[in-house]
C-alpha cells in the first residue's frame, strides 16, 4: 500500500518505530501506553466493532482501488463440488455428477478473463469466495486465461489456506460475514450461482434481494445447473403464493454451459438499470 500523503506532520509508521525503542520502564510496558493504532489487545474490544468494521470495508477497497479493478463477475458456489478428475472421491452421487460444473465454471471464468483483458483493463474480474470447490475452478480458470482474479476468504473454525489459483495481491481475508458480502457486490457486473448449501442459498438470496428491491442495478443473475436449482427451491410456488410477483422471476436465468453464460452477458440488456417499483405490493 503506497503512502501518497502530503503532511507537514510525522507519520504513523516513524511513530511505531520509535516507540519499540523506548527504555524499558514499567511505564513502557504497561497496555495503556501502547499507541492505540498498534494495540491488538484495544482494537479487539467489543467497543472498537464499529472501527473493525470500518477497517474491513476499507482494506479491501483500497488494495482494489490501488490495482485498478473496474469491475467484477462474481462466483458463488458448493466448496464440496469436486473437479471431474477427482469425482470418485465425492462423499455423494449428486456431488460427483455435480462435478461438471467445476469445468464449467473453470472454463466460464477463462472466458470473462479473456474478455477483461481485451478492454486492457482489470475489467470482468473473476470474484470467489477463495476457498475449494467452485471457487477453485473460478479462480485457476482466471489464471489460465493469464489475468488476475479476487479472493474474498473468511474466518471459520476449519479454516483452509485460500485455494492456490487466487491473485496473492488480492487474496483477503474477513472477520466480519457482511462486510465481505459487500465487497462482494460493489464491483459486480454478474453474479453466478453455481450448485452449493447453505452459504451458496444466503449468497443467492440475498444478492437477489437486493436487485428485487432495486438497492442494486439489475445485472445478469444466472442460475447453473436449472434441474438442481428447480430441485432445491420451488420458485413456482413462491410465485403461486403471492410472496413474491411473477416478474421477479425474470430477475435471474438459468444457464447449462461457460459459453450459454457469456452470450446471456454479452447481450444483457438492463444493464445500468434498477427497479424502482417492487411488482405485486
């Protein structure tokens, strides 16, 4: 991260320095005379959440800023799903007949690279949530096409090292589940949803929300894999209920294929646009 700072001021980092070669007193080394900057032990108070919170958003905005990335296509999807060559190891039928998505997506994310780098820009690029599975195929997909690609990781209990196909200079990682969502949206020119559980289900619903309600421009919203997601939710039932207008099924498509994707893409003819009326209310 580069300090472009014009101040007539010291800045914070001399400070830091200067302050590890204090003489070693019992003032010194006392919690309240650490610079509170510097002090892991203050900023992880329960009352610093506001300034962590600050901090995750604007991290990742910076670093992506100072990359130049214009915008994103982002890959939701199962870190279950196992590449064709390893399907056998599949704890499921299902997963290993599922396998052909990660192709699918690694050949999708190779496509979109290839299109971002022929605006010679950081422009369509690729966005995982930086683990396994469909992440992986997003990202190694990316590398394959010579361009960079986003992983936004998040801190679990059964934490994995980031798969090893994500740009190094824009692998994150979160504490915070809402922040990285955000991120994950803010740059978006797509969203796919490729085959997943319950993270892949919050990542769909919510992203489809915030298009529905218009608090997001209407970007293409595709669906891989229309027998699993019409097997997972009954989205005509929804629609026969009233909970939800009949146009809000126009919101996202299914698709099969990398290329069936990309013509969707290619030919969106929203883009730039957002509701500004919910349908049925």
């Amino acid at each position: 991260m580069k300090d472009d700072r014009r101040s007539v001021f010291r800045d914070a980092p001399s400070d830091i320095e200067t302050s590890r070669g204090v003489p070693d007193t019992p003032q010194t080394r006392a919690p309240s005379y650490r610079l509170a900057f510097n002090d892991d032990d203050f900023l992880c108070r329960d009352e610093l959440r506001p300034v962590r919170l600050q901090l995750e958003l604007l991290k990742p905005q910076m670093l992506l800023d100072e990359y130049g990335v214009e915008s994103t296509v982002v890959l939701f999807g199962g870190a279950r799903i196992p590449s064709p060559d390893k399907k056998d190891t599949a704890k499921t039928e299902t997963l290993a007949e599922l396998s052909k998505y990660y192709e699918e997506a690694r050949e999708f994310s190779r496509l979109m690279t290839l299109k971002g780098l022929g605006n010679g820009k950081h422009d369509y690029v690729i966005c995982t949530g930086g683990g396994p599975g469909v992440m992986e195929a997003g990202n190694k997909g990316a590398a394959e096409a010579g361009g960079i690609s986003i992983g936004l990781n998040v801190v679990l209990p059964h934490e994995q090292a980031p798969n090893e196909y994500v740009t190094p200079d824009l692998c994150f990682n979160f504490h915070y589940f809402a922040i990285r969502k955000m991120h994950f949206l803010m740059r978006a020119k797509a969203v796919c949803i490729f085959p997943g559980g319950f993270g892949t289900l919050d990542e769909l619903f919510e992203s489809l929300t915030l298009i529905q309600t218009g608090r997001m421009e209407r970007v293409p919203f595709l669906l891989f894999g229309e027998s699993f997601w019409r097997r997972i939710v009954n989205w005509e039932a929804l629609k026969d209920a009233g909970t939800i207008s009949p146009d809000d099924l126009d919101l996202f498509r299914f698709v099969e294929t990398a290329q069936e994707a990309v013509d969707v893409i290619n030919d969106w003819r929203w883009a730039g646009t957002k509701r500004d009326f919910m349908p049925g209310r």
